[in-house]
C-alpha cells in the first residue's frame, strides 16, 4: 500500500460541531468517524486543469459590459503541500459578495444592492510552480442571522482540488485588520490560531499594481508529504 | 509555518461552503459556464447505466436545501480515471450536483467496479461522496455501496459497526433496477456513517 497521508494533520480543520456557529447543531455528526485506510479510492482524485477554465475567468472585473463598483484587488498565492512542494495545475474556483456585500445568489435577501457588473464567481488554474492569480473587487461584510447583529468578516470563497480526493478542501480567504474576524464564529471555529492565521490574507506591495488594484497574498497548503503520492501517472 | 505534524507545514484549514455557492459551483440557473455535471454519462461511458436520487436530512429530520454532493468514482472496470488521461477519458469519474429546494439530489452514472483494497483484498463496488452544506465546516465524507452486490468481504465495510452499515447501502428501486436510492442522514439514530481519511 501506498504510504499514506499524515491524518493528524486534519487537526488544523475545524471540528464538525461549533455550538457558536448554529447551523451546526443539527448539522454536524453525532457519532463517531470510523477511520478509513488509504486505498485507491482515497488517493487518487478527479482532475480538472486548464481545460476547465477559459480566458476571462480570473477576472471579475471584466465579465460585464461595464466596471464593477468597489476597491479592485489582486489575489495571488501559490499552492504547495504540506512538504513546500508545488501543486501545479489544480483548479480553484472562486465565489463572493459584491463589494456591498451582496451576493447574486437568489435566496440572498440582504438589503444592500446589486451590481449589474459584478457576479461574483470566477475560476483559476495553478502553474507549473503551483502559483495562481485572480482579479476582482474587494467583498463587503454582510449581515447574518447567527446571533444578534452578527456580521460576517470580508471573505472570498475558494474551492480548490489537489491530486486526490483527500486533498479536496473549501475554504475562505479573509482580509487583514478585520475587526469582524474576532467576532466570527466559522472563522473562530478553528481551534488552532497558527492554522487560523493561514487563511488572512497578507497586504503585499510587491503584487500591487500602481494606479490601478491593491494586491493580496494569500498561499494554501493542501495535504500531502514527501513520499506520500502514490503512483507515478505513467507507471503502466 | 512550519508547525504542523512531523514538522510538515499546517494545512489551509476548511471552512464552509455557506449558503451561496450556486452560481459558481452549480451555476446552470445562473449565466455562468458550468464545468461539473450531475450526468457522469454525458461524455459516453462503458458500462451499466445508473441513476441514484437521494435525499439529505439534518438531525430534526428537517430536508437539507442548501448542501452540495460530490462523487469520485471508479469506471465500470474499477479503474480510476487519471491525470495524464486528462479531458480525453470518457469517463472521468467526478460528479456534483445540489440539492433542490427540497433536499433532493440525483446523480447518473455507471455501475462502479471492483477495485483493490488494502492488503491485496478487492473493495465492492462503491462510489466516493463528499457532503458540503452551510453548517458543516468540512467535507463530510462517506460511500455509496449497492445492496444488489457482494458486499460481504469489503474490507471497508468490514470496518464499520455492522448495525450501521445498512446506512451505506443504495438500494434498488425493485429486483433488477438501475434506479438507486442513497439518503444521507446528517444526524441521529440512523446517521449515515461518515470517515477519517
């Protein structure tokens, strides 16, 4: 067999149940996880790489006749194992609020307008060195029925697949200095605040683009070690 | 960051899906370019053809509207569609689909074959699924296995308190049918059984 993915490394997720975050009280399992070995089913993975998106997809800001209204950003990261070795070509998908903090989605109700420029959904594959790039508009904060004036922080969502099944992760990007984030209970659900601090992303000069967008960084470590993979793709 | 496991790096943690993921996840209603199907067919694909319709329940009971199904599968000869295959295999074995306002979902696909298991066993045939919903903050995941096969020596199965097992079983609308019937309970007394991977 394969030598498998480190399961302690799961300990960086949240668990199921966050009693703050209410829809996990009815939500969550109740009983135990049964523990599954690593076979092929777990360790091999769809894959989905530049073939899935088409030009125009990693920027938001340009999938309307006109410009959205809010702060153009720039998001770019790399996506590496939990070894530092690059994750190329895997496909992340990307969705979030306008910058009033609406989504286009038809169930959200918030009393905050539209933006006839901006959906809101993008995807981008990562090179050969695991490193992607988007461009879209900075989401606002939005209210939520959790508790009593409950505000969800600025956040993007991101969806991404590694090489296998086990590497299937969604998560959310958010932003620096937020004062919301102390207040959140999805982000707060994370016990561990190194693991906590992975998804804030960082303020960086070096990919803000003068006259014209503010860049973040914001790197994703999937699962995966030295030595974990499994078969070469070639091997027979 | 290097505090992880055996000093590996941390992992990007996992956090929910949320409510509003359709129109770029699921993005039929919506004028976005869909690449995920609920039709693991479209494309042609060896073998029996299958549709399996499921409902997903919360601990109350209560239809779960607003989760999305992930499946990984295996072709109808147990072999896993892979990477250097790309966008030309037939059968790329990845579905996704969202429940309706209903709780509904539906997949069409082929009947999986045996693959290899741990320690030269074969596992039965089975279908990998990942659940994602406001409320959960991580992908649960669990399998799909057919009451209608030879399910005894499955060292998977064998693995998971036998009382609980019935919760992994798509059962056959009658004798012979391809139409399949997969409920995923959340939780309570009949939760369906979900892993650590």
């Amino acid at each position: 067999m394969p030598t498998i993915y480190p399961v302690a490394s799961l300990r960086a997720d949240p668990p199921s149940l966050a009693p703050d975050y209410v829809s996990t009280r009815k939500r969550a399992p109740s009983k135990p996880l049964v523990l599954l070995p690593h076979t092929l089913s777990e360790l091999t993975g769809p894959v989905y790489g530049h073939e899935s998106v088409v030009e125009g997809d990693d920027d938001l800001t340009r999938q309307h006749t006109g410009e959205p209204l809010g702060e153009r950003i720039i998001v770019s990261g790399r996506v590496t194992d939990e070894s530092g070795r690059p994750v190329p070509n895997a496909l992340i998908e990307i969705w979030q609020a306008n910058a009033a903090g609406r989504y286009v989605h038809v169930k959200d109700v918030h009393d905050a307008p539209l933006d006839p420029n901006f959906t809101g959904a993008g995807r981008v594959v990562t090179d050969g060195d695991g490193r992607y790039r988007f461009t879209t508009i900075k989401p606002g904060a939005y209210p939520w029925r959790n508790h009593h004036n409950a505000w969800r922080p600025a956040h993007i969502h991101l969806s991404l697949f590694g090489p296998s099944f086990l590497t299937r992760v969604v998560t959310q990007l958010y932003f620096p200095g937020d004062p919301l984030l102390a207040l959140d209970p999805i982000f707060l659900s994370i016990p561990d605040e190194r693991a906590r601090s992975r998804l804030i992303s960082q303020f960086d000069i070096e990919t803000t683009r003068p006259e014209w967008a503010l860049g973040y960084r914001f790197d994703i470590v999937l699962r995966g070690r030295e030595a974990t993979p499994v078969e070469e793709p070639h091997d027979d | 960051m290097t505090d992880g496991p055996d000093g590996g790096e941390v992992i990007t943690p996992s956090q929910t899906v949320g409510p509003f993921f359709a129109y770029c996840l699921t993005p039929s209603a919506y004028k976005y370019r869909q690449v995920f199907s609920s039709d693991l067919t479209a494309h042609g694909a060896e073998g029996r053809r299958i549709h399996i319709e499921g409902r997903v329940l919360d601990g109350d009971g209560e239809l779960v509207p607003d989760a999305i199904i992930e499946i990984w599968q295996a072709d109808a000869a147990g072999a896993y569609a892979r990477a250097d295959q790309g966008a030309n295999a037939a059968f790329r074995g990845f579905g996704r689909a969202e429940c309706d306002g209903e709780g509904r979902f539906a997949f069409t696909t082929v009947k999986p074959g045996r693959v290899p298991g741990p320690g030269g066993a074969s596992q039965a045939p089975h279908i990998n699924v990942g659940v994602f919903a406001r409320g959960l903050l991580k992908r649960l995941f669990t399998r799909i296995y057919f009451a209608d096969e030879a399910n005894e020596a499955d060292p998977i199965l064998a693995l998971v308190p036998e009382g609980r097992r019935p919760t992994l079983m798509a059962e056959p609308s009658s004798a012979g049918s391809t139409h399949y019937t997969f409920d995923i309970r959340l939780q309570g007394d009949a939760e369906t059984v979900f892993f650590e991977a």
